[in-house]
C-alpha cells in the first residue's frame, strides 16, 4: 500500500473538510451536522451530470427513512407489530436505494424508493382509513419528484412519474375505504397529527433544499460568467470586450492621432538558450507583468506580446489628450525598471524601444481567440523606431519629438532611412 505525505494527508482532509463545509451551509438547519454532510457529499465516482444532484436525491431518502423511523416507533407504542415490521421492512429498501445512489446506481436506486415508498403509504391508507391523513404526503412526493430529476429529464421522466403518483392518490381518495384496522380515536387522532406534520415536515425539507441548492448553482454560473468576463478582460480593452459582447458587427474603429510604442529585450534570445523553460517563461512573466503595471500607472492601453517584444499604445479605444507624453515616460520607466530587473537577477538585458504618433486603424479579428490589434503607417513606422533604435535608449520619431519636446529632454538628432518612408529624422530621450 503507497502511503501519502503527511502533508498530502492533510491537504486531503483540509479539502474534504472544505467539501463538507460547503454542503453543510446549504441544508436545511433541520439537517445541518457533519454526519449528514458527509452523507450529502457525492462521492468520487459519480458522473458529472448526477453529482449536482446527488445531495438532493440523498436528502430525499433521509427524508423519507426519518418519516419511517417515526412509523415504526409510532406502530410499536399503538401496538400495531405487523405495521411496525412493515415500516422496517421499508426502511431498509430505503437504506438500500440510498447504497446504490452512493455507487451510481441512480435509476435503479429511485425507482426502488418511489416503489417501496408508494406501496408502503397506499398500504397505509388502506389500512387505517381516509381519518390516517396519509394523503398528506402527495405533497412531499410531488416535491421531491420535481427535485431529483435534471431538467432535461422532466419530459420523459418527472412528468411520467408525478402523473402516476396523482392518478394513484387520486383513485386512492375516491376509493370507499373501510379500515382494516379498528383504532380508537385518540389513535386516529394521533395517527393524522402525526402524518400531517410528517408531510410539512417533509415539504420544507424538501423544498428549503433544491430551492438553496438551485440558487447556489445559479450563483456558481453568476461567478464563472464573472470570471470569464475577467478573462475576457485580460484579453481585450474593457470598452471593446463590453461591445464584443453586445455587438454582432465586425469591431473596427480608426483614431487619427495615437502613439505606439514597441520594445524588445536585447540579448534574451542568447540567454534563452542558457535557461531552463521555467526560468524562461518566469523571467519573461516577471518583466513584462512590470510593463503592464506601468501601463495601467500611465494611462496606456497593452496590445500584445510576440515572444520577447512588447507593444503598447496610448490614445485608444479612450481617446487621451497627453497619450504622447505619457507613452514616453511609461518608455523612460521601462528602461528603469529593466535596468532594476538586470541588478537584481544578474543578467544583463537590455530594452531597446522606439514609438512614434500618428493614426491608426484598431479592431478585433478572430473567432476562437480573439486578438484586439492595431494597423497602419503609425504601427510600421514605430517598429522601425525599435529596429533602428539602440540598447537602452527610447527612440522618437520626429512626428512624436516635435509633440514632447515641450516637457521630455531630447538628445542626439539623427537623420535616417526608413523603408517606405524615405529619410526621416528621429530622436533620443536624452535622461533615460
């Protein structure tokens, strides 16, 4: 035999403790002790689809063995013994069904204890007559019909079964019965007082539970609807995912002045190769969740990473009136905090970035993974600013220097080449 860890071990009992807390909020005060708990909670085996109603199918036959023990006690104090014995005898078809509902057996476990149930009560009101009140009980079994099915059963399950179980209380009523057992009044009395709170008992029981249960698994597709919507976040702007989820039209929108800017980590592709996976994708995490906490520090808006590159622009889907300045100072910060990252890890990386301002077309393309990218002469131009750029120095196209100049120390003025564009001339940040 493989012996756990003791930490596993504790793991396992934390969990099952956690499992059964979880349970245990949704009962009924009524049934609310760990015993119960642990009975309610479905065991491993149990297929997907049954394990939500698992708890309620085995609230039901709890229900039901609490109403018979209360048979058996009531019957051996009036001294009706074959009574007794014959609630003892449903007692443990009940106990039975619940044993097959905890190995899967779910069909052959419900019909058993609709069978065992309804006979017992049909025989019950035979026996002691209209006076017994045990008609009561059409209400719970109704209730607890409705519960245990999934909804895509109640077509060809629950609506079979609760119209059996209304025709047979039905013909029941309307039958002339004369009593097989003579009861004195006080017995009849007792026998109707007791059936009657049996079956009120049994409806809140029944009802309290499927409705929290219900409510429970609503507010379970409340949060993964919530957190889907957060990874739906991660992945596009909050204004484009809103329309994505509302709009059914291709999402396409042009801006006429934005700053884009691109960053590539020198000297990673060399490092790469000397670094495990885990140490690569970690490094990777770590310096480019510090790119998107500036990002969100200054206003700007992170379109994507491609490998070790990171693009990020500012002006979009809100417009921004300072998006030129704040797009260069989240570069200044960049350098900064790429500089902390090589100090402190000991590697020596280096960022080169280049940005440049003008318009762009945005929008989403994709079906399965949605991408929210951007187009343009805008876009080319700036990667050409990081191509062309240097090591540890921020890269202005003139277009973006003559915006920034104003309030952003520039330095070293060049003329170069760009494809497509001809000779243009850029700029340096000049205090990075």
């Amino acid at each position: 035999m493989v012996m756990l860890p003791r930490d596993s071990d504790t793991l396992r009992s934390t969990t099952v403790r956690r499992d059964e807390d979880e349970v245990r909020q949704y009962l009924p005060s009524v049934l609310r002790f760990t015993p119960l708990a642990v009975l309610l909670l479905p065991p491993k085996h149990i297929a997907l689809v049954d394990r939500g109603l698992f708890p309620i199918r085995m609230t039901v036959a709890i229900v039901s063995m609490i109403l018979f023990v209360v048979h058996i006690v009531l019957f051996l104090w009036i001294d009706q013994i074959h009574y007794a014995c014959l609630a003892a005898l449903g007692l443990t078809l009940l106990i039975a069904a619940a044993l097959l509902l905890r190995r899967g057996h779910a069909r052959t476990a419900l019909l058993i204890g609709w069978l065992s149930s309804c006979a017992y009560l049909v025989g019950l009101h035979l026996a002691f007559g209209n006076d017994a009140g045990v008609l009561f009980f059409a209400f719970p079994i109704a209730v607890a019909a409705y519960s245990v099915y999934r909804p895509e059963e109640w077509a060809w399950r629950l609506l079979p079964t609760v119209f059996a179980l209304v025709c047979c209380a039905a013909l029941v009523a309307h039958v002339d019965v004369t009593p097989l057992i003579a009861l004195e009044p006080w017995e009849q009395h007792l026998l109707f007082a007791v059936h009657v709170g049996g079956a009120l008992y049994a409806v809140f029981v029944l009802a309290s539970h499927a409705a929290i249960f219900r409510h429970a698994a609503l507010a379970q597709i409340a949060a993964e609807r919530d957190r889907a919507d957060k990874l739906l976040l991660n992945i596009l702007p909050a204004p484009i995912a809103a329309r994505l989820m509302t709009e059914a039209d291709i999402i396409a929108d042009s801006f006429d002045e934005v700053t884009v800017l691109f960053a590539d980590i020198v000297g990673f592709t060399a490092l790469s190769s000397r670094l495990s996976n885990r140490e690569l994708v970690s490094m990777l995490n770590r310096i480019f969740s510090d790119f998107d906490e500036l990002a969100d520090k200054f206003g700007l808006e992170k379109i994507k990473t491609i490998g070790d590159a990171y693009m990020v622009v500012g002006g979009l889907p809100a417009p921004m009136k300072n998006h030129a300045t704040e797009t260069v100072r989240m570069a200044i910060e960049m350098q900064r905090a790429i500089k902390r990252f090589s100090e402190e890890s000991g590697h020596p990386l280096k960022l080169r970035i280049g940005l440049h301002s003008g318009p762009v077309t945005a929008g989403v393309i994709g079906k399965r993974k949605f991408s929210y990218d951007l187009w343009g002469d805008t876009v080319n131009v700036a990667s050409r600013m990081e191509a062309l750029g240097e090591p540890g120095r921020v890269h202005l196209s003139g277009t973006l220097a003559t915006r920034v100049k104003a309030t952003i120390a520039l330095k070293d003025c060049r003329q170069i080449n760009v494809k497509g564009k001809g000779t243009i001339e850029t700029w340096f940040v000049a205090h990075e």
